[in-house]
C-alpha cells in the first residue's frame, strides 16, 4: 500500500518539476509512510526526493516509535545536541523545487529557507491533496467504519439515551467524547454541542449553558479510528440535531428544508459534477424558501486521514468530483440570537452513484430527557 | 493583563526591528490575547503592528468563539469565498521585517511570501519564547493547579489506586486520560504508560502489551487546564513509575541514583545558572553511576501555556535561568530491551529557591494490583 502511493507521489512530482518533497507534522506523512510526526519542538522530517530514496529525521528517542519500512525509508535518528536543520538541508543538497507539507511548522520552513537560499517552495498539498482526495477501496472501509461508530451515538442522541435536560453544553460534549472512544476511536477531534440561540455559531465551543426544555440541541462531532502501529486511523464527523420537546412550527418547517436541500446535494454528488456546483444544489433549495443568508459556510470537506481535506465543496472549486472521493455533505441555517441547525452525513462518490456512509435517521428527533 | 503582555511584546518588536508579527495556530495567540485558533484549513491569523492597531482575522462562521476584546484586536471575519490571505497580506502593507508565529502552517507562509516578496520573515519564537519564559503570579497559580490536579492522580497510582496488572497500557493510558479531565484540566496532552522493556523508550506509544507481575511501569502525563472562555489553560506534565511488585536490587539501585540526579538538579535550579548547568548537575551524578550512556534526552523543558516552550534545559542552551522560569525536571534511564525509569516534576525559578509545583513522593511504590 505504502509503496504504491509513494510510486503515485514520484509521478506527481515528476509532473509538477519538484526536486524533493518534504514532510513533517500532520496527515501527509501517516497517509505516505505509516509514521506520525509528534508535533513538538523536535523536528521529524521526512525528505523524500523525486528519484533516489527517502530519509526519515526523527528525535533519537523517538527512533523505537518508528515502525521501519526499510523499502520506502531510511530512519535517520538526530541526538539532542545535534541540530536537526543542518542534517535536513544537507540531505536536500543541491536540490532547487521543493514541496512542504502544507502543516510544517513555519519555524522549521524560516531555518530551512536560510539554509537553502537558492531553493523555490510550494506547499506540498497541491501535490498530495488530489492523491489523497481519491479513496482506495481499504481507506473506503475504514471511512465506514469510522462513520458506523458515530452513528451509533447518533442514534443513542435520538432516542433520548444521552441525557441532555439539566446538564451544560460542556458535559454533553464530554459524554460524546467518551463514547467515540468507547466505539473503536483512537482520538476525538471535536465534539460540538450548541443549544438554543448558541445552535446559530456553527463552531460553538460548548460551555456553561445548562440545556432547558423546549430547544434545539446540535451535535457535531467526530474522532480518528484507532489502527495497529504503523497504519493511519481514518475520521468520522457527524451532526444531527434533537429538539428537547416539541419543536415550533417555524423550527420544523425549515428543518424541513434544510433536511431536503441536504438530500438532494447528496443526490447531485455524482462522478464529474463540478465540486462548487453541489454546493449550489443545497443553497438553492434553502434560498427557495429564504433561508440562504442564513447558510453562511460551504456545504463540504473531504475526509480522510484528516478531519478536512481535499474536495471542498465551496463556491470558487470548479474540479469535478471523481470516484473515490470522500466528504461531507452538510448544510445548515444559522438565525443569530434564535436557533441553529445543521445536518451532516459523510458519503463517497462512486461510480454506481453516491453512497452516504451514515445512515442515521434525518428527521427531527423529539427528545424528552 | 492582555493589554500588558502587548506593550511588552511591542517593546520587544522594536528592539528587534520588527514591524509585524503575525500569528496563527499554536499557543502565542491564546496567551497574547485570549483566543487559540482552530488549527483547521480556514486561515486565523492576528497581524500586530510595532505601532498601530492589530487586526484579529478570523473566518466568518468562527467570528461568535471571539471574546472580543476591542482595546487590544479588531476582529475581522472573511467569508467562504474570500481569500484570506490576500486580506491579510493587504493589512502587513509596505511592512519589511516580519515574525511568523512558530506553528503557523508553512503553506500559509509560502502564500504570503509570494504576495510579499520583500519581506524578511523570522520565526517569532525569537520575540515571544523569552518572554513567555517569565510567568506572572497568576500563570505559577495556574501552573500550580494544573501540577496539583496531577499529583492526585500521581498519588492513586502509587497507592495502587489504579489497577495495572493483566491491563494493557493503553487502558492504563485511557484510565490516566478520563483522570486527567476530571481533576481540571480541559484537555488530555499525553498519557505514556510504558511497562518493561518498554520503559525503555521515552515516548512509547502505549499499546496492548499487557502489564504483568514483576515490572516497572513507567507513566508520564498531563493536560491543559480548563478556563473561562477567552482565557489561556496551562499545562501539567509529571513523570512516576512503579513497580509491580518487589523489584529487583540492581533496578533499586539504579532508580537510586535517579532520584538523587533529579533532587540535585532541582536544587540546581536558582536564577543565574545556565540552563545547560541544570542539566549538567543531573547528568553528573548519573555519569558517577555509570548510567549517563542510558540517559538519550535533554533534562527538561519550559512550560505553560504550551507543554514544551522555553527555557530548555539541554547541552548548549547557555542562557541563565531568571526568577519566573517553570520547567520541567526530568532525569532518566534507558536500557534497550530490558527496562527504563524517569522522574519528573515540574518547577518553577523564584528569587527565594527553586519551587516544585509537583510534590508527590519520589520513592519507588511497589504495588500489587
């Protein structure tokens, strides 16, 4: 697998004119070799050039975290007293194109350009985000796998086994985080719980706010599958929202709404439509009935390794979707000082159509406790 | 307090020659003014003039998480289809020197270098480190809170409190992380459980080995404090290991003398002394030993806001402590294949003496269970 994809970064590479890429910090690396950089002030880097093999500079002490892949890379560990940028631009050398990975620190990147000053850079993403964009049928499953354990706590949401009247924001999301531990996650990225009038900022940090009968609870969140050493884990993100009591009849007519424009988007996102243009089947159908000034985000991200990654579904991204393609699909309407909601499942593009990979129940769901 | 911290930034900038710094992800822009970014693909970025009003970007649907703070920032939100950098670029103007925050993400950097081509760029870490290095009253009292929350979960596993034998290490690792929440921190940073051999690497991910009879299970952990919104956490980082059941007298012996490089070291710790005089102390003593060769890591690192920022306690680093530095101190012994042991505290430099922040015993437990 990992041998594959390298062979698919070297012609990438050719293709682009890039001498040698670079990586440290981030998805990239666990995506290419396996290995995920710590993200401290001990440089890993991995220098990888377009013909020739690949070094992995790693803090001596973290050398036996290394499960080593002698065929792709040649683990280079650096002692506390050695100066780890010096032995990277030496292993550069003479090279003049060179592609970061897009998190590197920048720190890193001003050392390294100060060594390397007739060197030309470019963030590494536009090489690796259109590799990493295209699914590979085992990544496929355990994008499922990922999305079947959130379902799971999305469901137990809906059927009122997640106590929500009387406890705070903070407490909600805490529950969260225990159970996508608790269903096959190695990490949790986020987990989001707005109610009432905070449902309308759509990165809400939980807090204080103690849930109260009669309002709209939105829950997002999503964690990074636990995988055995030497393989990257793969993210789920869900968001579904619950009325704790009857809902108005305003609130369900637009969630209604919105719970069509989110259906249909999911329909539209098929081999070779234009990524921008699947954002735009869910913002009409909410402008049809008034509720796009409320929809103020994109409609979509790519997941993968990482919570976010290539395809954005967003005005402004005219590529085609492709099968194998990977995102979210989630629209949503944010009303400030009132209320919020948002309906997010992940799907795959293929080629026999589009496969939501949640299958959780789109109605509102009426909970009581 | 924010607004302090700014003038002493600023000052700072001038005697550099710095007319911008700009900062991103990471822990420079909690601790400057109250609000981390979300280390996600939309750009935050704060663009702070030597003089002259800073400027807080920050994407639109993330504008309600700012706990505006209109004396210090003014908060400027960019929708989805604007282009951030390009903003952000037009607010640094004609500026020539620019310091980048440490962590921001390399492609964020190569963009604005190629909007920017006359600036200078340098890591901003060269400005701020040092004076994040120096802690207020109220960042020790934090420091402490953090350090005392962990000592009570140090404490249960040396009363045996925590169950070890027939666990794997990464349910010992979750028990520590679900203990680290609910003593008051907000986040779990790390929770190494390393048992046996594989106390023998000083980041050892733990896995499914199980602890057995008869070894030495080495834990290292903490988290960041929860605060109100718009407020910093600060981190806790502490190191014991025990032993299940009686150990052997060679390892005795040898964790003998790591206690007495650690306590030594501690004492070490006045203002004055070169920070690579710390770590020379403990070093010392273990070389007496013969255990020095075992000793692969630096002797300690700052902390705060962040888990590791300066002063950094390693061969090289010549700066003299001041009064205000917190750091970690901790010694330790790794011998491949067969066992490994650290002991460390968290300390903080004051005019009257060195301060742990940490006071768990330092004695080996044995426990049975």
């Amino acid at each position: 697998m990992f041998s594959q994809r390298l062979e698919r970064v070297r012609t990438a590479m050719g293709v682009a004119g890039v001498d040698v890429l670079m990586l440290s910090v981030g998805s990239d690396l666990p995506w290419l070799v396996g290995y995920e950089a710590m993200p401290l002030e001990r440089l890993t880097m991995l220098v990888l050039p377009v013909d020739g093999r690949a070094e992995l500079f790693v803090p001596a002490l973290e050398v036996p975290r290394v499960l080593e892949r002698p065929e792709i890379f040649r683990v280079r560990g650096w002692t506390e007293t050695e100066d780890p940028v010096a032995m990277v631009a030496e292993s550069v050398g003479a090279a003049e194109s060179i592609a970061m990975g897009d998190h590197t620190w920048s720190r890193f990147l001003i050392q390294l350009q100060d060594r390397l000053p007739r060197a030309r850079w470019q963030p590494a993403g536009s090489i690796l985000g259109p590799l990493r964009a295209v699914k590979d049928a085992r990544e496929v499953e355990r994008l499922q796998a990922a999305a079947s354990g959130v379902d799971r706590i999305a469901r137990a949401l809906q059927n009122g086994e997640i106590p929500l009247i009387g406890r705070t924001e903070a407490e909600v999301s805490a529950d969260l985080g225990r159970r996508i531990l608790e269903v096959g996650h190695g990490k949790v990225n986020f987990a989001i719980v707005a109610a009432g009038e905070n449902a309308a900022s759509p990165h809400h940090h939980p807090g204080d706010r103690v849930i109260e009968p009669g309002e709209v609870v939105l829950c997002d969140f999503g964690g990074t599958t636990a995988e055995p050493q030497g393989e990257p884990g793969y993210c789920s993100d869900i968001t579904r929202c619950v009325y704790t009591g009857e809902p108005p009849a305003e609130f369900v007519e637009q969630y209604s709404v919105l719970a069509d424009a989110q259906r249909q988007a999911v329909e539209a996102a098929k081999p070779g439509i234009a990524a921008e243009e699947v954002d735009r089947v869910a913002r009409d159908v909410l402008a049809a009935a008034g509720l796009d000034q409320w929809f103020i985000h994109r409609l979509g991200h790519g997941i993968g390794v990482d919570a976010h990654e290539d395809p954005y579904l967003v005005s402004g991204n005219h590529r085609p979707l492709e099968a194998g393609n990977a995102f979210s699909i989630e629209p949503g309407f944010y009303i400030p000082g009132k209320w919020g909601a948002r309906i997010e499942d992940i799907v795959v593009c293929t080629d026999v159509g589009p496969r939501p990979l949640n299958t959780v129940d789109h109605a509102l769901a009426v909970v009581e406790g």
